[in-house]
C-alpha cells in the first residue's frame, strides 16, 4: 500500500503541473497501472496534496494528501419492527398492487356514474 501511496503522489505532483495533453496520458497510465476508475482517479490525482478541511459535528478534520478514511454507513433508527416490516412488503408486492388498482377504479367508476346522474 506504501508503494502504491508513493507512485500516486509523484504521478499528482506531475499531473498538477503539466498541460492537459499530458495531464491526459498521466491519467492513461494511472488508470492503467491501478484499475480505478477514470473519474475517480483524475479526482485522486487532483486532490492529493492539498488540503481539505472536514467538519463532522462541531469538530473540524483537517486532512492533506490522504483520502479519508470512511468510518462506515450510519445506521438509521429502527422505525418498524418485524411484523410491520412484513405486512409493508406484503402490501407493495405485485399482486396487492392489482388490488388496489381494481379498488381505485371502481372508486372512480362510482364517482363517473353520480357524476353524470347531475
């Protein structure tokens, strides 16, 4: 991983000062030697070295040259639990979808006949 981290920062330090022909081929190479993605990469070679400023709650981070590292998806607050989360899945599957469909169009057949009977 140092190896990789080292090679990274020259190829960045060669991105950040030459033309964007050049800036082309490093990015070429860069993908070619590391298998990230394109856009990914020209972000990674764009970013490397300067520094970049976090604030998580009221603390400030203040990162240079590094990616930083994620911590991992927040968890959400459990709203439902286990039987309403079946009920939930029950009722959007396909076949409780043509129910409801029949339901709102007898609905609206309803509301067609009194309609025309004014």
């Amino acid at each position: 991983m140092t190896v990789r981290k080292r090679i990274s920062r020259i190829l960045a330090e060669r991105y950040c000062r030459v033309r964007k022909k050049e800036k082309k081929q490093i990015l070429d190479e860069f993908v070619k030697t590391f298998g990230y993605n394109r856009s990914y990469a020209s972000w990674l070679l764009r970013m490397l070295g300067k520094r970049r400023v976090f604030y998580v709650g009221n603390k400030r981070y203040i990162v240079i040259g590094e990616k930083r590292s994620q911590k991992g998806i927040r968890k959400r607050e459990v709203v439902y639990d286990e039987d309403v989360k079946g009920a939930l899945k029950r009722g959007w599957s396909f076949k409780s979808d043509l129910f409801i469909f029949a339901a709102i169009y007898q609905l609206f057949s309803t509301l067609y006949e009194v309609y025309n009977e004014k």
